[in-house]
C-alpha cells in the first residue's frame, strides 16, 4: 500500500499484537511520512467496521443449513462475499454507524 499510496497513509488497526511487534512499529518508524498508524480502543468492537460485517455473514450464514466439511464452509463463505460485492450501499452502511463514522 506505502510504495502505491500519493500522499500519506492514516492506517487504523485493531490492538492485535502483530500491530504492536517491534519489527512492524520499527518499520512504521522509518517510514513515518508515508504512514501511521491509529489504534483502536482494547477491546471495541462496536468502533470496528470489520465487527458489522462478521455479524452480517454469520446472520447470513445462520440462516443456511449448516456446513458438514470445509469445503461447505468455503463455497458458503465465498458466495455470502461475492453477494455483498454487488451491494456497495452494504458496505458503506458498516462505515455509517455512529461508533464508525471516523472511518467513513
């Protein structure tokens, strides 16, 4: 993303450890003007946009009979995110929540 990127990268990112690895925070270090990083709060879910779309695709999985083998689990997984690429509104809505708009 850095070598791609014109201007700037505002990177928030949740508290998981490999975030907080003295090789990624050395590596962001040498590159502070072309990249920082943003944490979240410990323990937010509500304040990541990546927590509306795992409740999204476990409603919508929910509601399948359930997987028997990987490959099940795979096909259904790979169908709910090729459903969600033709709804952008979708998308957008999880960026839209008053704990998300910072993202939007």
């Amino acid at each position: 993303m850095v070598r791609s990127a014109r201007r700037k990268l505002f990177l928030i990112v949740d508290n998981l450890k490999v975030h907080k690895a003295g090789k990624v925070q050395a590596w962001v270090a040498a590159h502070r003007e072309r990249i920082e990083l943003f944490f979240l709060p410990a323990y937010a879910p509500d304040h990541n946009p990546d927590e509306f779309l795992h409740n999204d695709l476990k409603q919508s999985l929910g509601r399948r009979p359930a997987a028997t083998e990987g490959d099940g689990l795979k096909r259904s997984l790979r169908g709910y995110l090729r459903r969600l690429q033709r709804q952008p509104e979708r998308v957008r809505a999880f960026f839209h929540a008053p704990t998300t708009r910072y993202a939007a």
